[in-house]
C-alpha cells in the first residue's frame, strides 16, 4: 500500500517541485489548493484530516514575499502565517495524525549574526525587522510542533528550516518576489530594453545563501523516506554562501546581459548575512546538487517560458 501524504501549499514553489519528483508516484499524495480548502478554517481542517487520515503531513504552505512585501504587510504574514500553523499542527495532532514536517524559514534565527547558524539559536536574539512578522509566525509553529512531541511521546513532529530558496514555479512579481527571482526579472527586462544601468539595493555586498527548489524538494523527500533518523529540528542549506552582487553577476552572466550595475544605498537591505550551519544535514547524509549557475539557467529557463522572450 502506498504512503499517504497530505502536503500543504502543493501550488507553490515547493510544493510543485515535490510533486514533480521522478518517482513521486510511489506515494499517494493529497494536496487540495487553497480554494478546496482554507488552511485558516480549522473545523474545515481537521474535517478533511480526519476523513483522509493521511500517514504523514507535510507542511510547505504560508503566505511568502520578499523584503518589501514582508515590509508592506507584516500583520497579514504574522496572522495568516500563525492561523495556518497552528491550525495544521493542532488539527494533525486532534486527528491522531503521527507523524509531521514542518517547514520554517531561515528568518527564524536573529539578525546580523556572523557566524553560520545552528538550531539551538532560535529565540537567541532580536529578528530581523524587515520579516519579523512572518519569522514570528514560523517560529510559533515549529515550538509548538516541539511542544506537541513533549507532551506525547508517540507524536513525532519535525521542523526543517530551509536556507532561502529560487527555482522553477518561482514568483517574479517584483513587488512580491524574493531576491533571485527579482534579479532574473530586472536583468532580463534590462537586456530586453537595452537599458544600460541596473540598479541595486544597497551596496551589494550583504551576503545570502540560495538553494535551488528541485534540490530542497528531492531533501524533503529524503526526509520522508528516513523519516526516523531526521532530526526534530534541522537545517537544510548549501554550507557556503554569495554576496548580493555577484548574484547579479550570476544572473548577468546567464541571461548575457553587458550593462553595469548602480547602488542605491537608500534602499532597506536587511541582514548583513544569513547562512545556516549544516552539520546535522551532514550526518544526516544529505547533501545538494545544483550549483548557482546551472540554478540560474534552469530558472531563467523556465522565467522565459513563461512569460516569452
């Protein structure tokens, strides 16, 4: 018989490259969109857990943006964020549901620390301002899996904390969009318009670590498959990261853009770096596989089928 799982948020950037696994259809997977079902109605979600009975939950879904929409709406990512979570971690746990994976976000770790972070540094110091609302929300959720798992031993609840994330089934709406995707966009339309100057937020030289989404989905799936040996709480990520310039450098160089890059320094840039530490997901046995520029071409690749030349 075949392992049921129910994955939330299966329309976006990680949920899509989950279900497009080569041997994903060794699993049953239940994923209704948000329409079929409103993750923020928890009568509504412990009905549908409840009637499925999956094995497992995997939740990837939550209200997601880049810097400036995270600065734009921080009450909308903090309670639609926080009523998600916790309806579908409570809901699971109503339901006798065993075993879970959540995912959080990176942003969950304090701001501006230099050295490469560890799990044990959550609520260690002040959040980045620019995403608190939504770094609450996700730090909520992954307690409360924690909680869930102490107060009753056969529940196994696990968060997994991705380093940021770009690939196919990205979001390119630059008023929405995180940092590769809005770099792929305004360096193509650059190109496009013979525009000679690009222009960057801040100086450039703020550090991110990017992994490419088909490389987190094939970890997830990973998790799955030794669901027993994961971690209750883990980073997944690179080990290495790369300045916010030579992101665009990257991306120029695969889209063959030949302007130059400007600075505005006016502009918010968040922390100054941002790079899990991976020795669990080292003796975890996992590792990824996509390098930046190979993850830039797939991603301009698929950008361009898209929305056309």
């Amino acid at each position: 018989m075949k392992l049921k799982i129910f994955l939330t948020g299966g329309r976006g950037m990680v949920g899509k490259n989950f279900l497009k696994l080569p041997n994903i259809k060794k699993f049953q997977i239940l994923s209704p969109s948000s329409k079929e079902l409103d993750l923020r109605n928890f009568n509504k979600t412990k009905k549908f857990l409840n009637y499925h009975k999956p094995d497992i939950v995997i939740h990837a879904a939550g209200i997601v943006g880049g810097i400036q929409a995270n600065i734009n709406y921080p009450l909308k990512f903090l309670i639609d964020n926080l009523e998600i979570g916790k309806n579908i971690v409570t809901a699971s746990k109503e339901t006798n549901i065993k075993k879970l994976i959540n995912l959080g976000s990176s942003c969950m770790y304090p701001a501006n620390y230099k050295k490469p972070l560890t799990e044990d540094l959550i609520l260690k110091g002040a959040l980045e301002p620019t995403n608190e609302g939504y770094a609450l929300a996700k730090i909520v959720t992954a307690r409360l899996c924690q909680y869930i798992n102490r107060d009753n031993k056969k529940f196994n609840y696990k968060t997994i904390i991705p380093c940021n994330l770009y690939g196919k089934y990205d979001n390119f709406d630059p008023l929405r969009s995180h940092l590769i995707p809005a770099i792929i966009h305004k360096v193509h339309t650059a190109k496009k318009t013979n525009k000679k100057n690009v222009e960057i937020w801040g100086d450039g030289l703020s550090r991110r670590e990017f992994m490419y989404a088909g490389d987190f989905a094939d970890a997830l799936l990973h998790a799955i498959v030794n669901f027993n040996s994961l971690p209750d709480i883990i980073n997944i990520g690179l080990g290495h990261d790369y300045s916010i310039k030579q992101y665009y450098l990257y991306a120029a160089k695969v889209i063959g853009y030949k302007g130059n890059f400007v600075y505005d320094k006016s502009k918010p840039t968040g922390m100054k770096r941002k790079l899990v530490s991976i020795l669990k997901q080292k003796k975890w046995g996992w590792s990824y596989k996509t390098d930046l520029q190979d993850g830039i071409k797939k991603t301009y690749e698929y950008y361009l089928r898209k929305f056309g030349e």
